[in-house]
C-alpha cells in the first residue's frame, strides 16, 4: 500500500482564489538594506558570457522581436478600426 502524495503548501490567498497574495507594499519598492546603505546597482557584464550561445540563433530572435512588434501594432489598430466602422455604422441612421 502506498502512502498518498503530500500536496505542497498553499499560498495565501486574496480571497480571489485566483494566484498568490502578496502583501502591499509603500511605493511599490522594495525596502533598503537593513545596514542603511542604498542598494548597488548590478553589472550586466557577466551576461556577455552568453553571447557565444546565443549568436546562432540571432535571426531568429530578431524574427521573433520583429512579430512582436507586429503583434503590437496589431493590437493598437484593431480598436480604432472597429471605432471607425461603429461610428461609420450609427452615421446612417
């Protein structure tokens, strides 16, 4: 006989049932150092690392960059066009 699988913990929710609950922050940043100083900005640098692995596969990130765009554009056309023919529509009556 097997033991039944333990379920992990849940997060608390916000009543919701949809996602996690996060608690509220002030300003929306996060709070300083314990010690007081101001927090030390990172150096994208160790990321030039990944270069080498990444430039075969250059064109396709640039494909996938330029269907963002146009997906976006998409997006942004999509409800003037559709205020263009509402408004075309009710002009008649």
């Amino acid at each position: 006989m097997t033991a039944a699988p333990r379920s992990a913990p849940r997060a608390a929710s916000s009543g919701t049932g949809i996602g996690p609950s996060f608690a509220p922050s002030s300003g929306g940043a996060p709070p300083p150092p314990p010690d007081g100083r101001s927090r030390k900005l990172v150096s994208p640098k160790p990321l030039a690392r990944l270069l080498p692995l990444v430039r075969p596969y250059a064109p396709r990130l640039a494909v996938a960059a330029l269907c963002l765009v146009v997906a976006g554009g998409a997006q942004l056309v999509f409800p003037q066009t559709v205020r263009h023919l509402l408004d075309a529509a009710f002009q008649q009556r």
